[in-house]
C-alpha cells in the first residue's frame, strides 16, 4: 500500500489566520481526498482533491474556506482559511490507487489542528 | 446518501475474551466494507476490508462477516491483547467510503 507523508503533524494557530498542509506520497495514486476528524469523533470526507482541475466538494464544505490543490499525482496540499476555534480538528489525507472496491484506502497520520 | 452505524460506542473485555462490533449501512450499492483502527495520536490503519461477493474473511485473530441482504456486517477479534485497545472504525463504500461513529476498545489485563 501507498505511505503518506502529511506535515505538518500538528500546529497550533490564531483564530483569522490560514494553515496550509501537505500531502506527499509515495507512489502515485488515482485518487487523493482530504478528511475532517473533529475531537472525540469519526471521520468527514471534505473533498476529492483532482489532479489538474478544481476539487470536489462534499456538502458542508467549500472551496473559500478549504481550497484544495493537487499539481500531480503523488502530492495535494489543503489549506484552512481564516480559521476560527471550531477548526480545530485532524485534518486526514487519504488515498487510493484506483477509485472502487478493487483497492484499499489508506490513510496519513492527520495534523492535529488546535486554533487559539 | 449512505448512512453507516455502529455498536457499541464502548466496549471493555478482558483479556482473551472476544470482542464483535456490529455495523449497519443503507445504500445498497455499496460493495466495500474496511475496518480501520485508530491508536491515540494516529491516523486511522486498515486491518481488514471486505468486498460485497464475500460473506466472510479472517486474518489471523481477526475475522469480517457481511449479510447483504440484512445490510450489516461486523468485526470479530478473537483473543484479545492489550494491544488491541484502540478506536475502531467501520465504513462502508458507495461513491466515497462513509464512516461508523466509532468503537472505542479497551482490554483489561
């Protein structure tokens, strides 16, 4: 399966501020998506990060407050804009080598996002 | 949209004993069932997944059952160590993986 590099781990940020993580793997990958784990709680897909073109949004989610970008296959980076306090989550990167039951999803170690 | 529960929320057994988490889910074109575990300040692993053309799969101390028609599936772990104390997740696939609320296990020694 695939390794994820996702940085940084974790980082403590001021509420209007903007954070921007990245996601590095290490071979490449159909399909690349970004999670949302808030405290004590499961996991929120925010979008499909595609390769060359806009993201793809899930409900609840968009793009002026979680741009998205995704230059090439093996690397995707989401910001957090103008964040306040009930930001503060992981933030998970996950990826598949093709979309569909045929291949498992693996996830990064998440960057722990506490905003002040 | 597809819509995943799981149960129990907690679950606490003591050592050796068996522990099974059941999940339910909706959408009866999803066709991909993982089970991942969340260790504290990780993210989450795959352990085990299953696909809708299988009824059951084991590894080693682990095993996934899936009834299609009942729309559930569940996770056993046999022989429980202090190791297997962790959060568990179970998801379902239809056009995105949609998650359980989560299963949080501790073993006692």
């Amino acid at each position: 399966s695939a390794v994820i590099s996702q940085k940084p781990s974790r980082d403590i940020c001021q509420r209007g501020t903007s954070l921007t993580i990245q996601c590095q793997v290490d071979s490449q990958v159909t399909m690349m998506f970004w999670y949302r784990q808030q405290p004590g709680q499961s996991l929120t897909l925010i979008a499909t990060a595609n390769q060359g073109s806009e993201a793809t949004y899930e409900s609840g989610f968009v793009i002026d407050k979680f741009p998205i970008s995704r230059p090439n296959l093996t690397f995707s980076t989401l910001t957090v804009s103008n964040m306040s306090p009930e930001d503060s989550s992981i933030y998970l990167c996950s990826v598949t080598l093709r979309y569909g039951a045929n291949y498992g999803y693996t996830f990064g170690s998440g960057t722990r996002l506490t905003v002040v | 949209g597809e819509n995943v529960e799981q149960h129990p929320s907690t679950l606490s057994v003591q050592e050796g004993d068996s522990a099974v988490i059941k999940c339910t889910y909706s959408d009866s074109a999803s066709n991909y069932f993982p089970w991942y575990k969340q260790e504290l300040g990780k993210g989450p692993q795959l352990i085990i997944d299953i696909r809708s053309n299988v009824g059951e799969k084991k590894d080693q101390r682990i095993a996934v059952t899936l009834n299609k028609t009942a729309k559930h599936f569940s996770l056993h772990i046999t022989e429980t160590q202090p190791e297997d104390s962790a959060v568990y997740f179970c998801a379902a696939l239809d056009y995105k993986l949609s998650f359980g609320a989560g299963t949080t296990v501790t073993v006692r020694a």
